[in-house]
C-alpha cells in the first residue's frame, strides 16, 4: 500500500528505518509527471540528514511502498541515478 508523507518529516524517517527493503519516490506537491524520481530507501539523496534545510517533507512529498506499486501508480516516475 502506497503512503504518503507531506508535512511530518519525523514519520517519514521512521518509516524509512522500518523499511530499507522499499522505494519512495520524491516528488513536488503538485505530483508533477515531469518531476517524480524513484529512489531505493537506502539512497542516500533521500535519507539520512537533508542536504537542503532541515525536513525531508515541505516542499516535496515522498510516496513510499514497493518498487512495483510505485511504477504502476506513477508510470512516469524515473529512476535515481545514484541508487537505481
């Protein structure tokens, strides 16, 4: 089942700890096709300390669930090119 996280940057990195075997995709909050990128849950763009400001949720959403459910959600959606 896919989740998504908008607003709580806390539940997002618990769920992360919870669920390195997963995928989320980073997106903007309008869910902009041209913009969705799919990260494995251990890809260091997404994870750990945010490299821009202080949340990984604000400005972008993150979709979470597997690879599978993600790419048939959001067709569109490319790979990262660091972790994928």
């Amino acid at each position: 089942m896919i989740e998504r996280f908008v607003v709580d940057s806390g539940a997002y990195e618990t769920w992360l700890a919870g669920h390195q075997d997963q995928y989320v995709i980073n997106a903007e909050r309008i869910l902009n096709p041209d913009n969705l990128v799919l990260h494995r849950a251990t890809c260091r763009t997404i994870n750990g300390t945010p490299a821009h400001g202080a949340t990984w949720v604000g400005s972008y959403v993150k979709l979470v669930g597997t690879r599978e459910e993600l790419e048939t959600a959001h067709p569109a959606a490319r790979p990262c090119r660091q972790c994928l």
